[in-house]
C-alpha cells in the first residue's frame, strides 16, 4: 500500500509516537509551536511522523522522527525524511539540520540521505535529560549536529 504523506497541525502532533524519538515531552511541547508536522499513513493506520522548525534565514531543524516498532525496518521513516527533504528543497530552504546521538542507525540513516556532520555538542544528552538515553546498551553522551545542504538555485 503507497503511503499518505501531509502535513497537520502542530497542536496535534502524535506524542506518543514522538515520544519514541525524544524520551521528554516537555521538550516537545517546547519545540512544536512554531514548528511544522508531517505524518506518514499507511491507509488508517500512522507509520511515520516528524516535526521541523524553522531557525530563519532558510534554515530548519529536523527535531525529530519516528516509527511505530511494528513499523520500523519497512522503509516508512525513510520515505517520510525524502519527502521532508524534498518539501524544504521546494521552498527554497538553504539546510536542514539534526541533532542525534553519536553513534547508532540513525548516524547512518540520517547520512544515507546527504546529512553531514558539522559540529558537536558534548554531553548534550547528561546536560538536557534527566535520565541517562541508552542505546544499545550504551548510554548517549554527545549529540552530532548533521547538515544537509540545499544547492542553490541559479
């Protein structure tokens, strides 16, 4: 089944399903006025959502993404980041950016799609959440800011 992609209001955000990709909701409460929400359904059902803000000066930040796990490894958050990418392109956004942990799937998920790092902010996550973020086993220290840049329009 081809998946629906919109956007819908902020204020109604899936926090559950956000949940899942930033373990505070008091930080996403803080993050999605202002900010842009984009859903992925598969029929009924959502798969897939993200959350974009904008920083000015034709730059947005990718706050967040996530999948179901029932949905996860299917294809569904990738086509929702191409899209996302893809809709800022169109708007003529300079760069999307994203916060993420400095190691793990979604370091090279995010690469896959032309994200690079560009700086690095050390022990982002022991400073902003109360409880350690484990990984793999493996607490999350230090969060890797990733860039994609848009090239110009002539």
């Amino acid at each position: 089944m081809m998946l629906h992609i919109q956007e819908i209001p902020a204020q109604d955000a899936p926090m559950a399903l956000l949940l899942l990709a930033d373990p505070s909701e008091d930080k996403i409460r803080a993050y999605l006025p202002g900010s842009r929400c984009f859903v992925a359904s598969n029929g009924a059902e959502m798969v897939a959502a993200c959350v974009v803000k904008p920083l000015g000066g034709g730059c947005h930040e990718l706050m967040s993404i996530a999948v179901p796990p029932t949905h996860q490894k299917q294809g569904h958050g990738a086509a929702l980041l191409q899209w996302v990418i893809a809709f800022f392109r169109k708007a003529d956004a300079h760069q999307l950016e994203v916060g993420t942990g400095s190691f793990g799937y979604q370091l090279a998920f995010y690469q896959r799609y032309g994200f690079r790092v560009s700086s690095i902010e050390r022990d982002f996550f022991v400073n902003n959440y109360p409880l350690p973020i484990i990984e793999d086993g493996i607490a999350l220290l230090d969060m890797l800011r990733l860039t994609l840049q848009y090239p110009r329009q002539a």
